[in-house]
C-alpha cells in the first residue's frame, strides 16, 4: 500500500467523512446509450466495489427516462470524488455536481446549537 493510500485509510478514521448528494446528466443521448453499456460491465464485473479509500457509496439512483442520477456517498474531501467521476466524465460526456449535505441529525443539532 503506498503511503498516500495509507494516510487516507488513516485518516478516514480520525476525521469524519462528509455527506455527498453527487448528481450527473448526459450531454446526449447517444452519451447516455455508450455509458449504458460500460455501466452493465462495471457492474457485472463488479468493478463498483472496488472504491478509493476515503469513499463510500451509501445509495446509486438512477433515472433513464431522462439521463440523470444520483448518488448518495461520503468522502474525505471533493477532490476524492473526482477521482472516483473523473474517468466517467471523461469517457461519457457526463456532467457531474457534487454538494455537500447533512443527515436530519446534524441538521436538528445545528439549529439547536444556536441557542
């Protein structure tokens, strides 16, 4: 394991890792047709377990009817996240946003704190 892998595997257990709602849509729908079929590989491959550490998908949503989806996940920074859509964006023509979120919980304590 090399020692950037290391230090996030570290790490990922000292700090906590933010909530992503990650969303993209397709260009075209020819962009959405290619990505259909390298999706069907990713999955049958199971290539969507193997993650970068410092990453985890809680839910992956898809809506076709349109050319979007979204993705549920918590990551140690955004710059985690490109690594894991850049090479979807690149080979798919997929535009991707990623927004940082937090759960009712965190939301409840917040308002709470400002008492």
């Amino acid at each position: 394991m090399n020692f950037f892998a290391y230090y996030l595997r570290y790490t990922s257990y000292l700090f906590k890792m933010q909530l992503y709602v990650v969303t993209w849509t397709f260009n075209s729908s020819e962009d959405q047709i290619f990505a259909d079929n390298s999706l069907v590989e990713y999955y049958e491959n199971e290539k969507d377990k193997n993650i970068i550490d410092g990453y985890e998908r809680i839910a992956w949503l898809h809506t076709p009817q349109d050319g979007t989806g979204i993705i549920i996940c918590k990551a140690l920074n955004a710059s985690i996240l490109y690594k894991v859509f850049n090479p979807w964006r690149e080979k798919h023509s997929m535009n991707w946003e990623f927004k940082p979120a937090l759960t009712t919980e965190e939301l409840v304590d917040l308002i709470k704190s400002k008492d």
